[in-house]
C-alpha cells in the first residue's frame, strides 16, 4: 500500500470511527422507541434542513449523477437535477410544515403507516400492514445501493475484493444507527452534509486545473455530439446523439413527485421542534439541493476532459463511470500530503453521501417491522426496554438482506435509486398529498392510490417501457397519475370520512 493510501485509510477510518462515536452518544438519549425513531420532535431548524438533504441524496450525488453526466452529456443529469430542486422547494413550502402539525394532532404519530392509519381511524390497521409492506418492499433495495456504492469505493481505491469491502462499510452504518437511533442519524447527516459540500468544492477546483482550465474542458464537451444539449443526449458507444424528447423531459422531470412520498424525509418534517421554523429550513435546503446537485454534473463535464488528458482511464460504461470521484481523487492525493487529507475529504464525501441515506432508510423500514408490523399489526406486546432491543435487531436484520442484494459488484447505484424513488413516490407522494389537503378522501381511497401506485411501478417498468417508444418514460410519472386517479374514484364512489376525521382535517388548516 502506497503512502497516498494509507493517509486516505487514515482519513476514512478516522471519520467511520467519529461517526460510531455520534451513535454511542446519542444511545442515552434514545431510551423510548418514540425517541429512537422520532427523536422526541427536537431538531432544529439546521440539522432538519441539511439532515433531510443529506438523507436524501445519498451516493448517487457524488457517484450516480457524475457517472451519468459523464457517460451521456448533460441532458439526463440536467432534468433529472431539475426535478429533484423544484421538487424539494415545492415539498418545503407546501408538505413539511402540514405533515409536522398533522402528526402531531393525529394521535401523535411517529412514522408514516401511524399516520395513515391514524389520519383514516383505520382501526383494521390494514393501512399500516400495506404501507410498512411497500417501506420494506423498496428501502432494502434503496438500502442495497448505499452498500454497493460504499464497496466500490473501498475496492476501487485499496485494489482489495468488493464484497469485504461492502460488508465492513455496512457494519459501520448500522452500528450507529442502531445505537443512536433517529437523533444519531440526524446529527451525523448533518455533519455529512458539509463534508460532502467540502468534497464538491474540492473536486471543481482540481478538476479544472487537471483538465487544463475551463475552457479546455468547455470545449472538449462541446466536441462531443448532443453533449451539451438539453434535448440531445451522448452515445459513448457509437459518439453520436439521439434526440431526448419532451415526454422524456416531462417523465424525468417527474423525479421531482418522488419527494412527498419519500418516508425518511417526511419523518425529518415531523421529528422538527418549531414548526414554524421550517421556512428558514426551507430557505437551507433548496440552497444546498441546487448548487450541490449542479456542482455534481459540473463535475461530470470535468471527468471527461481529465481522462481525454490521460490523468484517470476512460470509462467504457456507465457502471464504471459512477467511480469517476474515486479516481479523481487518487488522482489528487499523488500531489504531496496536503493533497492527500484533501483526498481523504473527498472520498469521506462519498461515505457521507451514503451514509446518511442509509441510516435514515434502515431506521424507516425498522419501524416498519418492529413498531408498525410486530406492535400494531401482530399486537405482539413488548415492554420498552425489549421495543427497543427488538428495533436494533431489526436495523440488523433489515441491513443483512440489503448487503446479500448489494453483492453483485456490477450493480447500478442509479439504476437501484431510481426504481425505488419510483416506488415510494407512486406509493405514498399521491396519498401524502391528498391526505394534506382533500378532506374528502377516505380510507379505501388512500389504500387504493397506495396499491395501484405500487404495483403500477412493477408493471410499467418490466410490460410496458420494454416497448421502447412513447411509453419508454420512466415509470413513476404514469404510476403516480394513475394514484391519484385511484384516490380521487374511490372515495367519491364510497362512504365520507367520519365527522370526527372531517374536524381534525379542518382543526389543521386553522
């Protein structure tokens, strides 16, 4: 092992080792389930702001949205991006305050099933069986790619096999998660924010510099067809473009849907202390979201011209392009020992970038099995102490089956995200919506928009977009339009809520 890769060993170690510190500090303060998967409703403006983008960019920043924009030019990157931004403002300024005042007023609910259930008075708790169902069903995956990205990092810096490499990485994400519980997440989401802020602007400036300036690496992407263009998009294979049409634009645009029904944002809206702070956490996010996700394509950009230069290699798919910072940063900790802590931020950037998904995911699907699932569904009885225990186990168990998927070392870090961001914004972004803000929806309409927008995923991603053409968009715009469809037919053709859902609904516009 070189030099270089010992300081970055170091360096990742040393922050693996901060974060396992964050969960020990914070298993004192996580005594109650309500604690360990809602933090008592204490975090501050700060930390729900950057805690929720963290947890929700995951790798993919730093590893998918790069690899892309490498691989295919700015088109997909750029839409995609644009999105997710009007998506986070939008689910800001209209969801985060409403879900963390309903919540409350509903029976105190501290996950996302507790709040369906409760929002309907579904005393059947088959809304709180289906929705911690579909959690399961589409964080493990989620889950999986956080893993994934985390073992090609290890093995593409330290040249030692994958599957190791992944098991250790997860082992350390699900120590301090399941000690600390959501406050642990949180905080150490926070910190992972800057640090993966830190790894962006680092990344920018040595790239250029490699690349031989800005406008060297302009106009190397201007040499490549469709590979600037907003409506074209980059062939690698054959250098060629292909046109990236408007129901394209509009299906990738659709990425920004997925947030009203992404659970461990949500919850980050209801674990916040003052609602009435949000707007400042709002201001925050959509900050950071647009020039983070932005510097990301930038980089992308960079990538192709470093490697036309001969610096790093050149990547021949798009599962090799997602390892595009990696090399970069190898590539800057040859540079003297400064360069090599700088390196050491980078590649921490990338453990951050998973991490802080990771946990958030792992904490959402082990409420699922042991709060909603075990308490509420099975009715199986347990005292605080063995909630808690059994919570733990269940982080573990849930973690288990996430690396077994996370084993193929060729996966797509984005191709997994995107499946799953579908999945959960078809499930719950309609039925999220329309609890917030359509008193006349009921409890068969919001398990029909859960159900059709669910299997809609399924069906329209391996029948219906093989058939290439009009219907090749991706699948979370027509599953969630046919969500809502669901919600809106089935309540109108069954019975009103109740006078008492219709009171509380209108107690919380007030």
């Amino acid at each position: 092992m070189t030099t270089s890769e010992i300081g970055i060993l170091i360096a990742i170690i040393g922050y693996m080792i901060g974060m396992i510190c964050i969960g020990f500090y914070y298993t004192k303060k996580s005594r109650t389930t309500h604690d360990f998967y809602l933090g008592g409703r204490k975090l501050g403006p700060f930390v729900t702001a950057m805690s929720a983008e963290a947890s929700d960019m995951s790798s993919w920043l730093l590893m998918g949205l790069p690899g892309v924009a490498y691989f295919t030019g700015v088109a997909d990157a750029f839409w995609t991006a644009a999105g997710l931004a009007i998506g986070t403002y939008v689910n800001w300024l209209i969801v985060a305050k409403r879900i963390r005042h309903y919540s409350y007023v509903s029976r105190n609910s501290i996950t996302l099933p507790d709040f369906f259930a409760n929002r309907y008075r579904d005393n059947s708790n088959i809304l709180k069986f289906i929705s911690a169902t579909i959690i399961i069903i589409f964080f493990v995956p989620y889950t999986a790619s956080g893993f994934a990205a985390c073992g090609k990092l290890f093995s593409t810096l330290f040249n030692i096999p994958y599957l190791p490499a992944m098991i250790v990485s997860a082992i350390v994400i699900v120590v301090y998660t399941a000690l600390g519980g959501f406050l642990a997440a949180s905080t150490t989401d926070l910190i992972q924010s800057i640090v993966m802020t830190i790894a962006l602007v680092i990344v920018v400036f040595f790239g250029v510099s490699m690349a031989g300036g800005l406008d060297v690496v302009i106009n190397n992407a201007k040499g490549l067809a469709g590979y600037l263009s907003l409506t074209q998009i980059h062939d690698q294979a054959t250098g060629t473009a292909s046109s990236y049409g408007f129901l394209t634009i509009l299906s990738t645009l659709a990425w920004g849907l997925g947030y009203f029904g992404m659970p461990h944002i949500l919850l980050r809206f209801m674990g916040t202390e003052d609602e009435n702070k949000l707007k400042l956490s709002r201001r925050i996010a959509t900050i950071w979201v647009i020039i983070s996700m932005f510097i990301a394509i930038f980089i992308g950009i960079i990538g192709y011209s470093i490697s036309k230069a001969g610096h790093i290699p050149a990547f021949t798919d798009s599962s090799q392009s997602e390892t595009l910072i990696i090399k970069i940063a190898m590539l800057l900790s040859n540079h003297g020992v400064i360069a090599i802590i700088f390196a050491g931020i980078i590649l921490a950037g990338i453990l951050a970038c998973t991490m802080s998904t990771s946990d958030s995911q792992l904490l959402a699907a082990s409420s699922s099995v042991s709060h909603n699932l075990l308490h509420d569904v099975l009715h199986i009885e347990l005292s605080e102490k063995a909630s808690m225990l059994v919570a733990r186990i269940t982080v573990i168990c849930i973690a288990v089956i996430g690396v077994f998927i996370a084993r193929d070392p060729e996966s797509s870090v984005f191709a997994i995200v995107s499946f799953a961001w579908a999945g959960f914004g078809a499930s719950f972004g309609p039925i999220m919506l329309f609890s917030l803000f359509w008193k006349r929806t009921n409890r068969n309409g919001a398990l029909a928009g859960m159900l059709v927008g669910g299997i809609m995923v399924f069906v329209w991603k391996y029948l219906i977009k093989p058939l290439g053409g009009i219907w090749g968009i991706y699948e979370l715009l027509p599953a969630f339009l046919c969500a809502c469809i669901a919600i809106v037919v089935v309540s109108l053709l069954t019975a009103p809520p109740s006078k008492e859902i219709i009171e509380e609904f209108e107690s919380v516009g007030k």
